[in-house]
C-alpha cells in the first residue's frame, strides 16, 4: 500500500514539475482566456485577442499563466483589468516581475 501512495505522489509531483515547465499550450491559454471573459464581460473581444497574442509572446508556462489569472481574479477590484496585470505577474514567486525584470 506505501509504494501505491509514493507512486502516486511521484506521479503528482511529476505532473506539476512538468505544468511549471511547459509552455501554456492554445487549450490552457483558451481556458484562462475563457475564465476571465466570464468574470470580465465588459472587456471587448479585441482586448482578449491581444491578450492572447502578448500571453505566447512572452512565453508563459501552463503554471505561470494560472497564477497570473489567478491573482488578476483575487485582486481586482474593478469591472476590468489591464493586459499588464497578467504581463507583469509571476505567480512562481509571487512577484510581479514576469516581463520586466
């Protein structure tokens, strides 16, 4: 039973080693992008598709794009929210740092 438990935590901690490395792929980038259309309906659909275009431009992994999104949606305190609130956030150390450094 121990070795099923340590397989299985080594399998987990595989997986989120790999989602820290992985360069967000179109589903993860749709997925956040969809996330926050939902909770920001009165940003235009231009403003996500830019969004998008600076979110693979500056090549962010499957983990850096949650947090970012996830911060945007636990901090905001606006109807709307700017692209560089995204940009600019580096959820690995909780630093807003991700572009300019």
């Amino acid at each position: 039973m121990k070795h099923k438990q340590l397989q299985t935590q080594k399998v987990k901690k595989m997986k989120q080693t790999e989602q820290t490395n992985r360069t967000a792929s179109q589903e993860v980038i749709d997925k956040h992008l969809l996330r926050l259309h939902r909770l920001f309906p009165n940003q235009s659909m231009d403003f996500f598709l830019i969004l998008q275009e600076r979110i693979k431009f500056h090549g962010f992994t499957e983990s850096e794009l949650e947090n970012a999104v996830n911060h945007v949606i636990d901090t905001c305190e606006y109807g709307s929210f700017t692209i560089a609130s995204i940009i600019r956030y580096n959820g690995e150390n909780g630093e807003q740092s991700h572009v300019y450094d």
